[in-house]
C-alpha cells in the first residue's frame, strides 16, 4: 500500500467522526480548562501505543507464531465487525463512557477509543506486511493521528456545529468505505494462503 492509502486506513480505522460522542462523554466531568490537555495527551498516548506495535510487530508475530496470512485475514475480519457497528451502531457503547467523576487517563480514550483492537491489528498487519516500507506506516501513523487529534481536539464544537444526525450519517459513510477496505484486506489473505497450498 502506498503512503495515501495507508493513512486513509489508519483515518478510517481511528474513525475521530464516530468518537466525538465517546470523547464528549468521557470528558463531561472534567473540567472545561483542562479538556482540551485531556484530549491531546490521550491521543499523544494513543500514537506512542500506535508506533510501538508498528515497531515491535515482527517480534510479537514470532513470540506468537503468528504468520503474516492468519494475520490479515483476522485483520481483515476485525475491520468488517468494526465497520458493521459504524453502519449499524447500536444504543450501548462497547467501551463505556468513561469513569465519571474522573479524569481518563489511558483508559478509556487512549485505549481502546484510538488505539483500539482494530487500531493495533491494522498498524501490526501494515508494519510485518511490508518491512520495506516501515517509514511510510510510520509517516502515515502520524497524519492520521494528527487529523485525528484536531477533529477530536474540537470534538465539542463540531458536535454544536453539525449536529448528531451529520455526525451520525458521516460515521456510516465511513463505515461504508471501510466495509469494502475489509472485505478487500481479507480476500488478500485468503488468496495467499491459497496460494501457499499449491
């Protein structure tokens, strides 16, 4: 995957549209002051998590015995139960809404909001898949979590803005695009360990 395309999966996958209600929900206790160094440390956490799979994939794929083929058809199964909820979402949040009365601090924004399941399974398949272009994860790491981090950084006014129906229907769209990316992801897979059989 080029540097484009492998951005636009890590965006989609981060999905900051679908998290402004997790992050507006979480941050509801905090001080108004201090939501904005809440947010911003929160995805700074989430992008060292992000650059420590990317860095240390191959060495948790051998510890694991895991090969690169089982690793992109989970990944690809992964990213179509997580598309499906963005198009289909559902009354509860599968990752609560933070600890009231307290400051979130890792958990639940950081891990698993930003760097979720998904998240870590995308970056481990992108880094172990093609060594060679370890920089080009690592640069696309960086713009998806910084656009990321903007839109979450103005969570508060976007929602104001667009209101949740725009919120809603954006989310969708994107889970739309990722369906396919899914779908796309665990086809590749499936092809290659076909093709390791003969």
């Amino acid at each position: 995957m080029n540097f484009l395309s492998t951005t636009i999966l890590l965006f989609l996958v981060i999905d900051p549209i679908g998290n402004i209600p997790i992050f507006l929900a979480a941050l509801r206790s905090v001080p108004e002051e201090r939501r904005m160094i809440v947010t911003l440390r929160e995805c700074l956490l989430g992008l060292v998590i992000l650059v420590l799979f990317a860095l240390f994939g191959q060495v948790f794929l051998k510890l694991l015995h895991l090969s690169e083929t089982s690793l992109g058809i989970a990944g690809g199964i992964i990213l179509f139960l997580i598309a499906i909820r963005m198009i289909f979402p559902t009354s509860d949040h599968m990752f609560g809404s933070g600890t009231a009365g307290s400051e979130p601090l890792l958990f639940p924004l950081a891990v698993p909001t930003i760097a979720g399941p998904s998240a870590l399974a995308t970056v481990l398949l992108l880094a172990s898949r093609d060594p060679h272009g370890f920089w080009t994860v690592m640069g696309a790491i960086g713009v998806s979590m910084g656009v990321s981090t903007l839109i979450m950084a103005a969570s508060g006014s976007i929602a104001k803005l667009v209101g949740r129906r725009v919120l809603t229907a954006a989310e969708r769209l994107m889970g739309l695009i990722l369906t396919a990316v899914a779908v796309e992801m665990l086809l590749q897979g499936i092809r290659t360990f076909v093709m390791s059989l003969r």
